[in-house]
C-alpha cells in the first residue's frame, strides 16, 4: 500500500489502454481545482457509499481523480475494513482503462472475495484483455471460489473474444456441472460463442433446449447468429417463432431480421419488420432506421428508402452511405451526388465507404471529370492514405476507359507495393485487354514475394488466350490453394474452354468443392459453344438432378445446344421446362427460343413464341430476323424489321446483317441497297460488321467499286474486314488491287490469318505472280506460324495452271507435305483443259474419279477436252462409263 501512496505523491504516469481515456492533470495544474477536489471529502461524516454511486454515473472521472480517492480512503481506516469499497475502486479503475493500477489493487488486497474475482474478469474484458480474463477465471477456480451466472457470462465472453471454443466448451460443461445453463445471461453467451466459431447447428441445438425461452438477448444472439452465418431463412423463421412466444423484441432484434432480409432482397418481410417497428416504437434507433433504409435500397425501393431516410430524427454516416449506395446501385448516379454534397453540406464526417460508393458511381465514360473532382477532394481530406480509397479511385479510371490515369496515379503512391493497391490494378489492366502490362505486374508481385488474391488472377484468366500462360498460373493456383475458390476455378475452366480444351475445362469444373449457378452455366455454355451439344444437356440434366435451380444464362446456353434439327425435339422439352418455370414471356429466353426453332427450321414455331412474349424486345426481333434470313424469307425479315422500326426499337449492327448475309438478296440487290440506305440513315455505316456484310454483298453482285466504298466508310476495318474486301478484289480479278491491300493492312499492325492468305494467293493467280505466290505460301509458316492447307495448296496449283507451267504444278502436288484432296486435282484438271494438255488432264480426271466417284464434272471435263482435239472414240467410252455409274451432267442455271 506503501508502493501506492508513493506513486501517487509523484505526477502520474498517462497509460492508455485501449485508447479509452485521456488523462487529465489539472489538478497539479490548477491548485484551486486539486482543492476544491479534495474539499469533495470531509473529515467526518464521510457517506463513501453516496460517493462511489455519484461517480459511477458520471462520465467525468479521470484516473487522477480515482488515485486521489484511494489516497484519502488509505488514510482514512475504512479502507481495508470494507470489501464493498475495495471492490468499488477496484472497479473504478477498470471502468478508467487503469488495468495496471486494478491488478497491483487486487494483488495487494488481504483476501478478495467473490465479487473481487467477479469485477476482475468482468474489467479485462471490457478492456478487450480476453488472455487476463481466462487466466483471472482459472486462478479463481482453482483457489476454490464458486462462479455465479456473472463470472460464467464474463468468462463465455472472453472465450468468445479469443475465439476458442475449446474454452468455451470447457466453460459450458461448468455451467450444466454448477445449474447455470438455464441463465439467460449464459445461454445468450454461449449461443454467441457457437456462432462466432461458424457452429451454428450447435447454437440452434443449445437454443432448442430450453423450448420456452423468454429472454430477448438469447433470442437476439441467435437470430443474430444465424443472419452473420448465412443461414437467413433460419434468421427469418426464428424471428416468427419469437413472435409467437410473445418475446417483445427490441432494436438488436429488428437489426438483426433486417439484415437477413437485406440478404435475401425479401423486400415483403422487410415491410412486415419494418411495420412491427414502427409498432414498438423502434423506428427512434439510428441503426433499425439505417437498416430500413438499406433493404428498400438493395431491393430497388429507392424512393421507399429515401423517405424512412428523411424521416429518421438522427442520421449518421452508415445511414448517409446506405442511401447513397441505393442511389448508385439504381443506377441514378445525380441523386447520389447529389446526396453525398448535402452530407458535406451538414457536417456529417465522410469516411472511406462513403467515398467508395461514390467513386463507383463515378465509374463510366462519361463520368471522368466528377472523378476528377472527386480525386481533388480525396486529396485535399487526406483520405489519399487509406488503401482501399486509392485502389477504388484506380478502379473508377479504368471502368471510365482512362487505364492511363489509373497507371498514373498507382505509380504515384508511396506504398505502390500495397498488396490491395496492386491487386486492383492486375485487374485494371486485365479489363482494358493489356495484356503485357498485367502479365508484367503480375509476375513482379511474385518475385518480391507478394500473393495475388483471388479476384487478381480470375481477371488475368479471363483475358488470356494462350494455353501455356494460362496452365502456369493453373500450376500457381495449384500451389496456393486458390484453385478452390469458386471464382478462381470457374475462370480456370473458362479459360480452357476459351483454348478449345474442352476436356481440361470439365476436369477443372469436376474438381470445385461447391458449385454455384455461375459455374454450372459456364460449363453448359462452353460445351454449347464448342458444339458438344449432347454434352451440354447432359450436364444440364446433372444440375437438376444436383436441385440446382438453372437461370436465364443457363437456359440460355441449354437452347444454344438445342439449335440444331437433331436434337430439336430435346429443345421441346426444354422449352416445356421453361414454360413451367413461367420464363417464357422473359425477353431474353423468349429471343433464344425464338433462334433455337428458327435454326431447327421450325419457323412457325419460332413465329408463335414470337408473338406470345407481351414485350418485344431489340433482341427477341433480331432473333427472328435472323431466322427468316437464314430460311431465305427476305420478305418476312424485312416485315419484321418495319415492325421494329415502326415500335421505335433500335436496330442494331446484328439485325441488319443477318439479312446481308442471306444469298436471298442476289436475285434482289435493289434491297441490299435499300438497306444500305437504312444504315446510312440509322449511323451503323462505320460498324465493322455492316461494312463487312455490305463488301460480301457487293460482291456477290459484282458490285466492286461499291465494296471499296464500304470499306472505306469503317472507321477502324479489323482483320475480318481487310479479308473480305482483300478476297472480293481477287474473286473479280482485281489481283494488283487485292495484294496492294494486304500490304496495307500489314503496315497497319495487323497479323494475317489463313482466310486472308487465300485471298492473297488467290490474287496472284488472278495477276499471274508465280514467284509471288510462292513467296506468301512461305511466309505463312515462316513469319505467322501459320501451316497452310488443302486451299492454299489449290492456289499454288491454279497460280502455276494459269500460268501454263503444268508438270510444275503435277510436281507441287505430289511434293506436297499433305495428301491432295480433289480440289487440288480438279485445280490441275481446270488448267489442263486451258492449255489443252491432255494426258495431265487424263491424269488430274482419273485422281479426280478415284477420289469422288460421283462427281461428274471430272468426266464431263475429260470427255470435253478429248472432243476439242478430236478423239472421239474416247469420248463415246467416257459417256458409256457415265452411264453405267449413273451419273448425268447437272443442267446450268443462271440469275438473270
């Protein structure tokens, strides 16, 4: 007691724990102040109970002030002769953060009783010291003191606080052992301790134990517990039950129902709690009123939320946040601003999640110069030093379509290497297709020994498309264990189906723990779009077996299977699933039943779900559109295009290439000009795909000079754009035209694919360049990596035909690293019968008739060439032989 009182004679030490009190010293300070301090505490008639009760109240009291009271009631002999007033400053340094001063306290006193033990435990865990709280209890245990529901409350809190539940267990057996389990003090503990520690089953079963509870913080812990665990529907149902057995349930309950609504967007038990508080008065309680708010926010209520919002007498910044995240959510992004300048406007303080709510409203094109501002006003309020707040503001950039800026400003960080910071801008690069610069990034995160998270390496998976980079970081996922994680694993296997690895994909799918309705509708999709069409339903029928309940994607993908007349009858059960599901009517579905019969040729079928969805939409018409064309119906298409027109719907670079496409329109080019008009009218003449459909249609109508104009007119021609217009050049003997286009569309940084080579080579038949046609076929292999086939094979042969040298192409071709088909000899046949050379024409018919017996055309050539110089016999012996194999000369035709 001695060590006390000389302490307290020196200026006292300011040790904080918990950061809850700030110590004062003005007492020392202001000599008027210590005596009118001190005066608090007469010589006599000193009611110490009175001054102990008034403090307790008050939330003024310092640590100083406690050390001047356990100095006076030293001096006076009442000291150690009341355990109530030992047990009284004991706790009063407790409720102070001053553990240090509480321990030497309890340590010096003769012989603390029960509630001396209790008042310990209970301080170290209000002061967040769960090791101080378990050890005080296993001291008190073991020196023989009993635990009442208190000390049993304290203790469950403490192992709650470590997060161990083999303490808490232990403690649980204590409590059955000693009669407390009936507590509710205890039981509410023990149901939150079970929670915490993901036991909720145990929780429930420890709940139910007691079938007629009565206590709202037992029934709290467990609605509470089951909303943090997932379990809303159990949160949900708990709450009814309370209802029933007449609990009056309280803020912390309203709180917790609310939640689990929010979860489940169950906007019609959100409006019963929201009636029941308004009943019970509640609606007071800025966190049941923020809660209101958020659940009409996430279900799309938004006025609903903004008036509970305006309505709530006290808003603080969570409330503030959740209505604007409802207004950025809604897509109204002025609201939201809006919202947040009367939140400045109030002095309401803003902190990072009200921040990042805005900036992703921030994140569209049109939108970057409010970024901006907001960057100069993150910058100005310091907030530039909080992590989460710079990775969101590099997000916003890079959704804007400024990747540039984002770059910029995680260059400019101090801590660029912040694992968060870095994370964030992988992704960036992976959604603006760099490639490189993700890659890059990427790599010098794992040398310096940093770990991508999980969100990092599914964006770099969905940009790559190379089959070797994407097994090292398969191998990678591996070996940290994120190939588990469901959104690691489903871009895994949609990386593979990407790469054509259909097989390696499945096996990636086989192997995740849990599979939710994304990933079962990727698989199906990428099977669907590879043509394993068997495959698909097969997997669909597997995800219902599972009582997977498919999504429009999936049905989506489910009928993309079905697109073929094998299996339509497969695509009937389909629909009749989704006609149970009450999907029909959905735009979506409907436009994918409506492709689905067009491409099984069920056009009145296609017709009749046409016109059963109430709601037409640009995508449902494009569909049908498109399958008129298919069929030739240029009519019909066209109808259903005015119809379009005529409901103001937009029509798009998809509708009216479907019906360019159709070889309909080569007996019609007038239409094909009327539509060309249309697109002129409606802007799409810079569209890649239109350009590309107008060069095919002009030039299957011979039309060049236009399908150069249409090739002009696209801003940016990709690859397949130069192709067309390269091929239309050499189809109409425009060769020079057709390989100066290819060199220009090289200078342009493009890199040819097969396709663009058989226009090529297909020119410099038309322009006579043998040794040119030579030099391109090298290349192909050489400089692109591209091995040529059978038609490029075909060109060298028709370049050499065309150009006379004709036992130089019959050497070509039986050089050649691949087996010649007939196209190659027919190639050769053609150029025979030019020049007149007979016996290679004999021999180009022969491989001809050996490899496809029932062509006639090789026949007819022969017999044509023998009549042209005059051997006759031989063509009466053709004609027989065409006889006998029943084979008869197809009768020409022609468009005009």
């Amino acid at each position: 007691m001695n060590s006390l009182l000389h302490q307290i004679s020196k200026k006292p030490k300011r040790r904080f724990l918990c950061g809850k009190f700030i110590s004062s010293v003005a007492t020392f300070e202001n000599p008027s102040n210590f005596s009118a301090t001190f005066d608090v505490f007469p010589r006599n008639n000193i009611d110490i109970y009175q001054i102990f009760a008034s403090w307790n109240k008050s939330k003024v009291n310092t640590i100083w002030d406690a050390r001047i009271l356990h100095t006076h009631l030293i001096k006076s002999a009442i000291f150690d002769a009341d355990f109530f007033i030992s047990n009284s400053l004991l706790n009063l340094y407790l409720k102070l953060s001053a553990v240090d001063n509480a321990v030497q306290l309890f340590d010096e006193m003769p012989s603390p009783n029960f509630v001396s033990w209790n008042v310990m435990i209970s301080g170290f865990n209000n002061n967040f010291l769960y090791d101080d709280a378990w050890r005080y209890f296993c001291r008190m245990r073991s020196m023989g003191y009993g635990s009442n529901q208190y000390a049993y409350g304290s203790v469950i809190s403490a192992c709650s606080g470590l997060g161990s539940l083999l303490y808490g267990t232990m403690v649980y057996s204590l409590t059955l052992k000693d009669g407390f389990f009936s507590n509710g003090y205890v039981r509410s503990g023990l149901i939150d301790l079970f929670s915490k520690n993901r036991r909720i089953e145990d929780a429930f079963r420890l709940f139910n134990d007691w079938p007629y509870e009565e206590n709202v913080v037992c029934w709290n812990s467990m609605i509470n517990g089951a909303a943090k665990n997932g379990v809303h529907v159990m949160a949900i149902e708990l709450f009814h039950r309370m209802r029933q057995c007449a609990v009056i349930p309280n803020s912390i309950t309203f709180s917790g129902a609310l939640g689990a609504c929010i979860a489940l967007e169950n906007d019609d038990m959100g409006k019963k709690v929201h009636g029941l508080v308004i009943k019970h008065g509640a609606g007071q309680d800025v966190f049941v009123g923020t809660g209101i708010s958020d659940l009409y926010s996430k279900c799309g209520l938004v006025d609903e939320a903004a008036k509970n919002f305006f309505r709530m007498p006290v808003q603080n910044v969570v409330s503030w946040t959740a209505m604007i995240s409802g207004y950025v959510k809604k897509g109204d992004v002025l609201s939201a601003i809006r919202l947040f300048m009367e939140m400045r406007k109030v002095g309401v303080e803003v902190n990072k999640y009200t921040v990042t709510s805005i900036l992703s409203a921030c994140a569209k094109p049109h939108m970057v110069d409010v970024a901006m501002q907001m960057h100069s006003w993150i910058i100005k309020s310091g907030l530039t030093a909080d992590s989460a707040v710079v990775a969101s503001m590099i997000s916003t950039y890079s959704k804007a379509g400024e990747i540039n800026l984002s770059e910029l400003l995680y260059l400019e960080q101090d801590d660029y290497e912040d694992k968060g910071v870095w994370n964030v801008m992988i992704s960036s690069f992976a959604q603006n297709k760099k490639m490189e610069k993700a890659m890059n990034l990427f790599c010098k995160m794992l040398l310096i020994g940093s770990k991508p998270d999980n969100f990092s390496i599914s964006s770099i998976l969905s940009i790559i498309d190379c089959l070797y980079t994407g097994r090292q970081i398969h191998s990678y996922t591996l070996k940290t264990g994120l190939v588990f994680d469901l959104c690691v694993g489903s871009s895994l296997f949609t990386m593979y189906s990407k790469c054509g690895r259909l097989l390696e994909s499945y096996e990636v799918f086989l192997q995740l723990p849990d599979r939710d309705i994304v990933s079962w509708a990727s698989m199906i999709s990428g099977f669907a779009e590879h043509g394993y069409a068997h495959q698909a339903i097969q997997l669909f029928r597997e995800m219902l077996f599972a009582e997977n309940r498919p999504d429009q994607v999936t049905l989506l993908g489910v009928l993309v299977a079905c697109s073929s007349p094998v299996i339509s009858l497969i695509g009937k059960e389909v629909h009749g699933y989704v006609f149970r599901a009450g999907l029909c009517k959905e735009s979506l579905i409907g436009g994918a039943l409506v492709n689905m019969y067009s491409k099984c040729g069920s056009l009145e079928l296609a017709r009749r779900v046409f016109d059963m969805i109430p709601k037409k939409d640009q995508v449902v018409c494009s569909a049908l559109v498109s399958g008129y064309a298919q069929t030739g119906d240029i009519q019909e298409a066209l109808s259903v295009l005015h119809g379009m027109r005529v409901a103001n719907l937009r029509v798009d670079s998809f509708t009216v290439s479907s019906i360019l496409g159709s070889d309909a329109l080569l007996k019609m080019t007038y239409i094909g000009i009327q539509l060309h008009s249309l697109i002129l009218k409606v802007g799409l003449e810079s569209d890649v795909s239109i350009g590309s459909s107008l060069i095919t249609m002009y030039s299957k109508c011979g039309i060049v000079d236009d399908c150069r104009k249409a090739f002009d007119q696209i801003i940016k021609p990709d690859l397949i754009s130069w192709t067309t217009m390269i091929v239309s050049y050499a189809q109409h003997g425009k060769g020079a035209e057709a390989l100066k286009l290819y060199e220009a569309m090289i200078s342009e940084g493009l890199e040819p694919d097969a396709v663009s080579f058989t226009g090529v080579l297909s020119a410099c038949a038309h322009a006579g360049l043998v040794e040119e046609g030579y030099s391109y076929l090298n290349s192909m292999s050489k400089d692109y990596g591209i091995e040529p086939n059978l038609r490029h094979y075909a060109c060298i042969v028709d370049i050499l035909g065309r150009s006379g040298r004709l036992e130089e192409a019959r050497c070509f071709i039986y050089n050649m690293p691949i087996k010649p088909d007939a196209l190659i000899w027919e190639t050769l046949l053609a150029a025979s019968k030019l020049h007149g050379d007979v016996e290679i024409g004999r021999l180009a018919a022969k491989k001809v008739i050996d490899l496809e017996p029932s062509d006639s055309g090789a026949y007819i050539s022969l017999s044509n060439m023998c009549a042209d110089i005059g051997q006759w016999d031989e063509v009466e012996d053709i004609r027989d032989q065409m006889k006998r194999t029943r084979l008869s000369k197809e009768p020409g035709w022609s468009l005009v």
